[in-house]
C-alpha cells in the first residue's frame, strides 16, 4: 500500500516542508508541502532530491566494526560487543585520568531527542562538560552575541515578516544559493513590493546581489566598521528611536561615542566601499518602517564574529527595529537541528533549555532534574580545542557523531594529526566515505533521516516532529538510541526510556519557566499542528515574535548596546602571503557532501572545485581561466583550476568548502589552508580570512 507523510525537509535550517510518498514497491518521491508556512510547497535543488540520499544505500555503514588494536584491521562485530569494549575503554580512561579525558563531537544533523541523550550523558553522568557539534563552526557566534544584547540565545523574528520589512540588510551571507527558499520568498516579497529595499555587504557579488539596491562589497573584516559608520549616519540624520532606546535599551552613550571617532569617510577607506553606498543603505534603513537584518557566516566564522553580529544588532537597537512586525536582527541557521541543539545545551558552554553552565543553581536543578553526578562548572573543549587536546595528550579518546572534521574543521592537517595521537577514536555515522573512519577504533552505523523519528527546530524557532518512513539499512540504528545502548553499559540509570517520545517529554519538562519553554508541547500536538514556534504558551498559541512588550531577556529587561571595538583580529597578509582566501558554499552542495555528493543531478551544477580570483589578481600572476593554481601558506596546499571573475574583491580569493580528498589527494580540501585563530567569546574559528599566496601550477 502507498502512503505519504508530512515531514520536513533535513538538509538546512530553513525548515521547508516535504511530503515524501512512499509507493509500493518502497521506494520514495518528494515534494514540497503547498500547506507549509515555512515554504508553502517550494523545495530548492536539494531538497527536491532529498529521497536519493536514502534510497541510495550503496555507501551506508551497516554494521557495528571494531579493532583491539591501531595495528588490526577493524572487524564487524555484533551491537553488545562493540558498546561493552567501549564501554569498558571509556570507563578505564575517566578512572584513569579524569572525566575530561573523554569528549563527544556531535552535528547540527542531529535530532534534538538524539542532541538532549548525548548531552545527558556527558554532563550529567560523565561529569565533564566535553561536548561540542559542528553547529560551533556556525552559529555560536550569533548566539554570544544575542545572549550579550538581548539576554539569551533568542532569535526575535519569523519568516513572514520579511514580507512585512520594507528594508532588509542582509550581510556575510548569500541566501540566494545557501537559503534558497528564503530568498524566493524575498524575490515574491519584492516583487509586491518594489519599494523594499535590499543592502548586501558582501567582499564577493554573489547570486544575492543580483538583488540588492545597493551592494556594500567591504574588504573582508572590516564589517564592524561598515556597521558603525552606518550607525554614525543614522545618528547624524536623526533617524533613531531615541523613546525607545531611553526606555528599552542601554548603552547607547558609549556607543555613540564609539561611532563618532571615525569619520565616514575614514569608514569608507577602511572598508574600501564608497563613502555614497553607506549613505545611500543609511538612508534605505533612516526611512524604513520595518527593518530586518539578516546574516550567516560572513559574521560568525570570524575571530571577532561577536564583535560583527553586535555591531550589526545595534542597528536594530538604535533604530527601534525589534520586537514588531517586520523587523528584528534574524540570524539565518545553516543546519537543519543547530537551533534543537541549543535548545538542549548540546554544547560545551551550554547547559540544557538555555540554562546557564556558570549559574550554580542552573547547575544544581539539572543534577536533581537528571539525577545523575555533579555538573562540571568549568566550559568543555569546544570543537577545534578538542582537536589541540588530542594533540596534546589532554584528551585520550573522541567520539564523532554525524560530522566529518577532517573536511570541515580549520587547519585539518592538525585536526589529522590529532586523530592520529588519540588512543581511542569512536565514529557514529550514515555514511561509509567519511575520512574520519580511518582512524576510528569502533564504528557504530547510524540511521538516517527518514528512518528514525524525532524533532528539529529551525531558524525561526519552528520545531516539527519527522516521521519514520523507512527501515533503517543493516543493523543502523537511531543515534539516540545508540547512546541510550551506551549509557546503559557504562551502568548509568536514566536512559531506559521506551520510546523517542519519552525522551523529548522528558527535554521539553526541562525547559518549564524558562525563555523557551515548551513544557506543554507533546509529539501529537505537534502532529496535529504540523509545526510550533516556541515559546509555546499553555492555552496553545505559539510565539511568531519576540520581544513584542519590549522586555528583553536582560536582568534590566532592556536590551544592551555594545560598543565594540572594530579593529579585525585575523592574520595579517605579508609580502609572501599578499592574498585573502574565504570560503563558503556552492548552490548545490551541501556541507562535506556526504549526501549530495551521491546525487548526480545535484553534480551537474558544479562538478569540481575551483578558486575564484580576480582578473587584476591573476594577470600579475600570469594565470588564466581554467589554469591549475596552487594556493598555499605554511599550514598546506590546494591545487584546483581558476575561476576568473570581476565578482570577487580584487586581493580576495574564494575557494568552495564541499571537497576532501579525491582519489586520496587532499589538494581539493579548503580547510587545507584555513588557521587556528577563534573568536574569543564564541570559540568559533575564523574561516573566512587567511592570509595565501597563489601561483600558476
Ligand atoms: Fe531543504 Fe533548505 Fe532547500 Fe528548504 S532551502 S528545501 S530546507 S535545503
């Protein structure tokens, strides 16, 4: 017999919303759901494709393998011996050397159930705080930041209001090719509207500013000072709130002070942007009624990505522009759980239902809550720090859940030579072709999207329940009940629970009182309500928007104005080192492409990767369209062929971030060439700017 279900889309954080039609013969058909409020039956290229990346099973992982030794070759096992030798490996180490000798790298792909056990189990059993996801190398920095100015990790705004903006400010990021739907919903909002008007600041003419009426292409790092030059000139036209930052905000003094030590024109040099494009978005903002800024990774991934996202938010503060319709500072989730993550405190300076690690008390009531060990005041290694830790011997043994860091993380031969120091590397996965499996001691087959159920929320605070579908392959199993397995033979009690949805209860009793509470929120309300914006109130209603009193999240109830310092931080450029190498994503390709690598019409777009360089940047180097170029600095190599385009700021190189090894060369890998350096509040790493150099092959 057909059916079909109502899901959503797994891929990013969008959210879009799928029906997927299972025929009888079982095989798969996706489209998009017209009754959707995220997407309204759009689907971009991948999620159109979406089906292939289950019912291709040729690279799945299907059993448990392991190895007693580095020098054996791994050898399937069954589920009980795998998890009891683990079991056994971990517990000697947290005897032996404490429990921050153990540590769990886990992924924004993540399901919140699966998200909330593994938190559980390392803070509240383990006793260490050693837990950190992908979503580090993505968001933390707009979460610092809205904890700094709002009070708590709280994304104010929805998607429909950018049908209700008419300015929208988006800045370091390309929604056109990486929130695909997103931007169609722009387009249809321009197109009813033609005097919305859109600012892009980007170093790179993207897809984006195809639409922008104006399009600030600043050098990178120097978005702060764009940010406050653009605050200068709204200062000087009078075109702030100055009611509603007397009565709902503070800091301003100092910020203004801030703004007005350099002249616009000095901003304008420093950023290399024309002094009339700051005016001109200045003025889009001074006579907007509804003012939206939208950002990713052009913020976040930098070592004063704090400093950028705060800078930015102040926009909204001075002018007024939060807690209304149509307006608000939204920070764009790539993954497609990172939000359920944080939510959990699946991270390593988190605790669960956004409580606070320093906070005493928030520690004492998740122990009594949990009923498990003393909770670790100290932060946890976050995700690069982990890597440095197996290095140094801190750390003997990382579990890997769902990520690929010899792709993804910076500077990855160091991240390599980690793996290869470390005394016990566990990797939970879907997929066979993660390099990371050549260093694992244990492999635990996971279940993939469609084949297990559970929750995620996406950039808009929407969480949805996803059905499951499909038999998992093998013997692949749910990550979380992989780890409730685990817990159980370390002899932890706390984790015989009976089904998925015992455990989302059990997350959503936790969050009773607090900013995102969802206490009353079951799986069969979510079913029946297809999707719940949180916080969810008791009489149903869900929360679109944030902040509509005007009462933050803040001790004060007010919003905090920072007056940041706008000096960038990253490596300096050199006489041998001149040029700046960012990275980013493709249209088409999804992360380390493990699951739109093996979809061939998603190929079809763009097959290899490339580097793209400026033509006055490629003539000084003799180099031509399609030559092989070397990218180099003292961390590596990458060898690809040149993509020449007046796109990219002169000085500026792009390189995608999708690829890794190829027929066992690395020459492909970005992050060959990506450094060390994070930003100190948010521990998330600068891979936007390092300094290369870049020569005909
Ligand atoms: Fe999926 Fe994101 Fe595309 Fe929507 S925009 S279909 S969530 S990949």
């Amino acid at each position: 017999m057909s059916s079909s279900f109502k899901t959503t889309c797994c891929y990013c954080g969008v959210g879009c919303g799928v029906i997927v039609h299972k025929e009888r013969n079982g095989s798969l058909r996706v489209e998009g759901d017209k009754d959707h409020p995220v997407n309204k039956g759009l689907l971009c290229s991948k999620g159109m494709n979406l089906h292939y990346t289950v019912m291709n099973t040729t690279d799945r992982l299907l059993y448990p393998e392991m190895r007693y030794s580095k020098t054996m070759q791994r050898q399937r096992v069954s589920w009980n011996v795998a998890l009891q030798r683990t079991a056994a490996v971990f517990k000697t180490f947290i005897q032996k050397y404490g429990p921050d000798s153990v540590a769990f790298y886990a992924s924004g792909q993540c399901l919140t159930e699966e998200y909330y056990v593994v938190n559980k189990l390392i803070k509240g059993f383990i006793g260490s705080n050693n837990i950190d996801t992908n979503s580090r190398l993505c968001m933390s920095s707009a979460v610092t930041a809205y904890k700094m100015s709002l009070g708590d990790d709280s994304v104010p705004v929805c998607y429909d209001d950018i049908e209700l903006a008419d300015c929208l400010f988006v800045a370091g990021a390309n929604p056109a090719w990486c929130h695909p739907i997103i931007w169609r919903r722009v387009e249809a909002a321009r197109a009813s509207n033609p005097d919305l008007k859109i600012i892009v600041s980007d170093p790179r003419n993207t897809q984006t500013c195809a639409y922008a009426n104006v399009h600030l292409q600043l050098k990178p790092g120097t978005d702060v000072v764009l940010h406050h030059a653009i605050g200068r000139l709204l200062l000087e036209e009078g075109a702030i709130d100055i009611h509603f930052i007397k009565n709902h905000t503070e800091g301003f003094e100092r910020y203004k002070q801030k703004v007005m030590q350099r002249t616009v024109a000095e901003a304008a040099a420093i950023c290399d942007v024309p002094e009339e494009k700051l005016r001109e978005a200045a003025g889009y903002i001074a006579r907007s009624k509804g003012f939206i800024t939208m950002w990713t990774m052009g913020l976040n991934q930098s070592v004063i990505g704090v400093n950028k996202n705060l800078s930015l938010i102040n926009l909204n503060l001075i002018t007024g522009h939060i807690g209304k319709p149509g307006s608000g500072p939204f920070s764009l989730t790539g993954q497609p759980n990172a939000m359920g993550g944080r939510e959990v405190g699946g991270m390593a300076t988190m605790l669960s239902a956004h409580r606070n690690l320093a906070s005493e008390a928030d520690r004492t009531f998740m122990q009594q809550f949990w009923g498990g060990t003393t909770i670790n005041s100290n932060p946890g290694l976050t995700a690069t720090e982990m890597f440095d830790a197996l290095n140094d011997g801190r750390l003997k043994a990382i579990w890997i859940m769902g990520s690929n860091p010899l792709v993804s993380l910076p500077d990855v031969h160091k991240v390599e030579a980690g793996l290869k120091r470390a005394k016990f590397v566990v990797v939970q996965e879907v997929s066979n072709k993660p390099e990371t499996l050549q260093y694992a001691d244990v492999v635990l087959p996971a279940a993939a999207w469609a084949e297990k159920e559970g929750t995620m929320t996406n950039a808009e605070r929407r969480i949805t329940y996803l059905y499951k579908m499909v038999d998992a392959p093998g013997e692949a199993l749910p990550d979380a009940e992989i780890i409730c397995r685990f817990a159980k033979a370390m002899g932890y009690h706390g984790f015989d629970y009976n089904s998925f949805a015992e455990i989302y209860d059990e997350h959503c009793r936790a969050t009773k009182g607090t900013n995102i509470d969802i206490s009353g929120l079951s799986y069969e309300i979510l079913k029946d309500a297809r999707s719940i914006q949180y916080p969810y109130k008791e009489n149903g209603k869900e929360t679109p928007r944030l902040f509509t009193n005007k009462q933050f999240y803040t001790p004060s109830k007010k919003a905090i104005i920072h007056a940041v310092d706008d000096e960038n931080e990253s490596e300096p450029t050199t006489a041998d080192l001149p040029l700046i190498l960012t990275t980013g994503r493709i249209r088409d390709q999804w992360h380390t492409m493990t699951k739109t690598g093996k979809v061939s019409k998603l190929k079809k777009h763009i097959a290899q990767s490339f580097l793209e360089i400026h033509p006055d940047d490629a003539a000084e180097r003799g180099i031509a369209e399609n030559d092989l170029v070397e990218i180099s600095n003292n961390r590596g190599q990458v060898r690809v062929k040149a993509k020449l385009t007046p796109d990219i700021k002169s000085g500026v190189v792009f390189l995608p971030m999708h690829w890794g090894k190829i027929l066992n060369s690395d020459l492909n890998r970005a992050n060959n060439l990506t450094n060390n350096l994070l930003d100190s509040k948010s521990k998330q790493p600068d891979f936007k700017y390092a300094a290369v150099a870049v020569k005909l092959y």
